[in-house]
C-alpha cells in the first residue's frame, strides 16, 4: 500500500481514495472497468466486501480495543452481589478458542514457575443490529458476517512487570487456515487472503489460529467487540488528550473525498464523543492508515492514563453502568467466559505500570500483488514476532528494573535415540512467505544433507505445501522425542525448535523461512530488551507529549 509518507507529499494520481465507512461513503464492493462489481472467495464471497485499505471501516476500531480493555479493567475490581454478579454472568457471550487448523505449541513456564499471557482483541464490524447499524456502514451489509477490523494482540510478560501491544493492519495478506464456524458447522478451505477475512471464516476463533500460524505465538484468550456499547463506555471515561502539531481539519478536497471531519487547533486538547470518533477515523490529515495506527495508539495510552487518575474504580454506581455496558459488548473465549475469571485477568492487567506498556504495529510493506495491501515485513516481523514468543521485553527495562532474567534450558529428552541409520524423517519445503516464493529443491537438499550425514532413512516430501517461519522439527509422540531431537542435533537446528505435534504421523523436519539457502543452518540471534525495529513504530505508555504531525492539505 501506498502511502504519503513526506510533509507536503500530494495524494498519488489514480489511487482510489477512502471511499468506505471510514468516510461516511461505504461500498460493499469495487467496481471493475466494465462496470462489474467484483466478488469471489467461496462461502459467500467474503472477500468481496469491505476489503481494500480504501474502504473498509476504521470509524470507531481503536475504541473497541479502548473499550474491551476498559471492560476488563472494569471486571477486574467490581464487587457487586452475588445476584448482580450472575446478571453480569449472563450477559457475557461466548465461543470456542479455536476453530482453524494451527500448529502453536503452548506457552512453558520459565526457569522461576512464570508463563507469559497472550490475548488477542478484534473489533468486529458486524451491522447486525439496529443499534450497530446507527453507528454507520450500508444496509446493504446487514446479515453478511463479520470482518476483523481491527486485531491487535496484548503480551503479559511472565513477571506481569510489562506489557506489549502489536497491531497488524486489517488490509495485510496472510495464509488464513482451514477452518470450521462452531455456529454454523460451516468449513471454509485454507486461504491466502487479507487478514480480517479470517472473522468471517470461522469466528474469533479462525482469527486466532490465523494469528498463531503467522506469528509462532500461543494465543491463550480472545475478546471481540462491536459497534454497540463502545461509544457510551468511551464518553464515560469523560474525554482524552490528544495533540496535534498543526492546525488540523480532516475534510473533503479536490479529488481526495470523504474525510473524518476532526477540526481543532494545533496543541493539546480533551476529546470525547464525536470529536473523540473523529481523531480515531482521521487517516488523510494523518498521512496514511499507519500514521491513523500511531494516533490510535496515542489515544489508548492517554485513555490508559485517564483511567489511572479517575475515580472510576471506587464509584459503585458509575462502575456498574460501565461494567453493565462491558459485559453486553464483550464476546470472548470460552476459558475465560464468567465474571471470576475476567476479574482474575484484569488484577493480571493492573499490575503493569504505565512506563512498561509499548504499542507498536507489525512491521509492514507493500504487497506486490495490490498497491492497497500489505504483507508482513520480512526480517523486522519476525523479529517482533520473536520477541514475543521468547518474552524479550519490548523496552529496556524501565526504571528501577533490575533486568535480572530467568532463562530455561534446553530439555534434552530422556527418551534414547535410535542408530542414526534406523530413523526416518521426511523433510519438507516450508520456506514459502507471504512476500517470496519457496525456494525450489531445498527439501531434496536438507535430505541429501541428512543423508550424508548417516540418516539413510531420510525422504524428501514434495507433495505437502508448508510456509514456516523458522525450522522445525516435529514428532508424534514421546517415544519418537529422543529421535527427533537426535535429527535436529546433527544439523545444529536449536531444540527449541523440536516440537510435539498430532499433525505428524512421523518425525518431519520442515526446512523454514530462515534456511532457504546453503547447508549450515544459520545461527539465530537473539534480540536484547527494547531491541525492536524502528520500523514497528513504536508508542510508550508514559509519553505525555506524543504529538500528530499534520499533512499540509489539511492544516488550516
């Protein structure tokens, strides 16, 4: 995707401009040279609506992050009684945790007892209530389901001393898995496609494994929320800080139409209800939909702060409207499906100082497939991604840290492994990305490798179509583990990297992202605290002065 990323940079010619909700002008489809509206994708056409990053929703995303997380920050301290605590009980919808194919293997404690906690957000932008319809977007939309507008993911350090926000943009082209809708009963095949298609595929819970197959990263909670409630809860907070350096005024101009209408005066200043929506919508005045990610983050960590500073946790009555609100709005995972164990997480979330939050969005570049999408960022993705699976912390400690970790060894299985000669394993090309081709012939190389090596057993699977990360090496069961660690050993693969798995009949060594030329597997760094790439574009918590720059079109 495109962007106007310099001061004065006009809007390319003949790029399609925000037609969608965003500006108040939303198409449910694009219209093709002839005349056509384009559709496709099986199931209905889910990938015909709302897709590009130039018409899909963004009014209101970052409040229904702003507002899940409110609600469980609500949840977390609500001490009403036991019969209010059943109503709130009933209130909260729930669905499974997963319904895709994914291959995540869950989260290990470290070397002091600790798990780190990973939770994924998603805004949905389901019209299918007279109450979400208000809120904007086409008639026409009613009764199609869902899309993920807005996915971000909260990482809970194991010492719960920091945590980590990382969006992905709704317009970025992942694999999305197989997967089956728990409602429905609906099986929706294995896709490459935008990644808010996954809502649509199989729920929350086909999100989620989308994620998982992306990133590397367990997944242990999701949480969706709607249109409807959010605005309330945000008016409740009673107004957010925001800033601009310039005078802004985000409206219609010659050949760039729609617009969120924000006008304010450059400086720092307390926005709720519309102008509130209207700072979170504005992407023209802000240079591009990244720089309406930065301002979003910048009104998060601001309603953060806000929420510190209130009394809205000691207020019973204001406290139950809002928790009332919450529970209506919010639909999460099933573990987590009762007031007691929302209430568990939010004392979880509380404990993180503001100093120790960091939002950041993945890393990003143009697809090459269509100017109006993106595609994860090769190396500085992974890094991010990385970081979070190992729970390197994404700033340097804050104050007062002692920085002192506690690290794991690798666990060298009790299992014995057979002769070198007795072992099988098939070996397949996983090295296929979103933004490159696999590379041809590595799963014959890594097993002529092997087999030089004395795994005369070794076969190349050339049937199977694999995209990994990083190299792997999976077994079925525990008697096959010292077997598996044996292959991974004689070509110096991490045994980290050697994993359980029901989706292997066999041990399977898939050669990934990380090793698509040469012999040697490449030796991985490890990223240090605050390591992150700058282009993941980063938002402290505490930073009081973040300001939006604005585009010159739209000062005034």
């Amino acid at each position: 995707m495109k962007q106007s990323g310099v001061r004065g940079e006009r809007p390319r010619p003949g790029l399609r401009q925000d037609l969608g909700w965003d500006d108040g002008q939303h198409k449910d489809a694009e219209s093709t040279d002839d005349g056509k509206r384009t559709g496709g994708g099986d199931n209905g056409g889910a990938s015909s609506r709302r897709h590009s990053s130039r018409k899909h929703p963004g009014k209101h995303r970052i409040l229904r992050w702003s507002a899940t997380t409110l609600a469980v920050l609500i949840l977390g301290t609500a001490g009403a009684g036991y019969l209010y605590y059943q109503h709130l009980n009933s209130n909260i919808r729930k669905g499974e945790r997963s319904s895709g194919d994914a291959k995540a293997e869950k989260t290990k404690p470290n070397a002091a007892g600790q798990t780190a906690m990973n939770i994924l957000l998603i805004g949905s932008d389901s019209r299918n209530s007279a109450e979400n319809l208000k809120l904007g977007g086409s008639k026409d939309d009613v009764g199609n389901k869902p899309l993920g507008d807005v996915q971000m993911l909260i990482h809970l350090s194991a010492d719960r001393k920091s945590a980590a926000v990382v969006s992905i943009p709704r317009d970025t082209r992942v694999d999305i898995p197989k997967c089956t809708d728990p409602d429905t009963h609906e099986t929706y095949s294995a896709t490459n496609a935008i990644i808010n298609e996954s809502l649509a595929r199989g729920g929350a819970g086909c999100t989620l494994a989308t994620w998982e197959n992306l990133t590397g990263v367990y997944i242990d909670h999701w949480m969706t929320i709607d249109f409807s409630g959010v605005v309330k809860m945000a008016d409740a907070i009673g107004g957010v800080e925001v800033c601009v350096k310039q005078n802004v005024w985000d409206r219609p101009l010659p050949g760039v139409p729609g617009g969120s209408g924000l006008k304010m005066k450059a400086g720092t200043k307390k926005v709720q209800g519309t102008q509130a929506l209207q700072w979170l919508r504005t992407r023209h005045a802000f240079y591009s939909d990244l720089g309406r990610a930065k301002a979003q983050h910048m009104y998060m960590n601001s309603m953060i702060r806000t929420l510190k500073k209130q009394d809205v946790f000691t207020d019973g009555g204001r406290l139950m409207n809002l928790a009332e609100a919450a529970t209506k709005s919010l639909k999460v995972s099933e573990e987590i499906g009762t007031v007691k164990k929302l209430y568990d997480l939010g004392m979880q979330l509380k404990t993180v100082p503001s100093d120790r939050i960091t939002m950041t969005t993945m890393p990003t570049i143009e697809d090459p497939q269509n100017q109006n999408h993106l595609i994860p960022a090769p190396a500085d993705a992974e890094k991010v991604w990385t970081m979070v699976r190992d729970d390197i912390a994404f700033d340097k400690g804050g104050a007062g840290d002692s920085k002192k970790k506690t690290t794991s060894k690798e666990q060298v299985s009790k299992d014995p492994a057979d002769a070198d000669d007795r072992i099988g394993v098939a070996v397949q090309n996983g090295t296929r990305t979103a933004t490159l081709a696999a590379v041809g012939g590595r799963a014959n190389a890594v097993t002529q490798l092997l087999v030089r090596n004395g795994f005369v057993r070794a076969t190349a699977d050339t049937t199977t179509a694999v995209a990994e990360a990083k190299t792997v090496v999976r077994y079925p069961s525990a008697e096959l583990e010292g077997d598996a660690q044996r292959i991974a050993k004689s070509l110096d693969i991490p045994l980290s990297s050697v994993k359980k798995s029901t989706d292997v009949s066999g041990i399977t060594l898939v050669v990934g992202a990380d090793w698509r030329t040469g012999t040697t597997y490449p030796k991985q760094s490890t990223p240090k605290a605050g390591d992150l790439p700058a282009s993941a574009d980063v938002v402290k918590g505490t930073d009081t002065g973040a300001c939006m720059d604005v585009y010159s079109p739209y000062r005034w």
